[in-house]
C-alpha cells in the first residue's frame, strides 16, 4: 500500500514540474522589457494611463448584496 502511495506522489510531482516547466516556456517567449524607456516588440500597442484608467471606469462593479 505504501508503494501505491509514493508513485503517486512521485507521478503528481513529474506532472506538476511538466506544467511549470511548460508555464516557463510560454513566459520566456512572450515576455516585454521590464526596463522603462525600452521599446515594446513589434507589432504590440503601447499602453497608455489614460486609456487603462478608462477602462477602470467603465468596469460594471457587482452589487454587494
């Protein structure tokens, strides 16, 4: 019994690491500059505060009943 346990404990751990491992992957590729003043790639918009704060207003709030 104790060994049905620790494969599946070793089974969670290879998948957990395959999905991190994947998430990495995935950041490493799409990631933007973190260093202001750098231009954004190709092809991407650049985000303006106004625009960001007008999206912010015009967010439906719930109801907190």
């Amino acid at each position: 019994m104790r060994g049905f346990g620790l494969i599946g404990l070793v089974l969670a751990l290879v998948i957990a690491g395959l999905v991190a491992k994947k998430q990495m992957t995935s950041m490493a590729s799409s990631s933007r500059p973190a260093v202001p003043g750098v231009a954004a790639p190709a092809g991407e918009a650049p985000v303006n505060a106004q625009q960001v704060q007008q999206q912010v207003k015009a967010r439906q709030m719930p109801d907190d009943n």
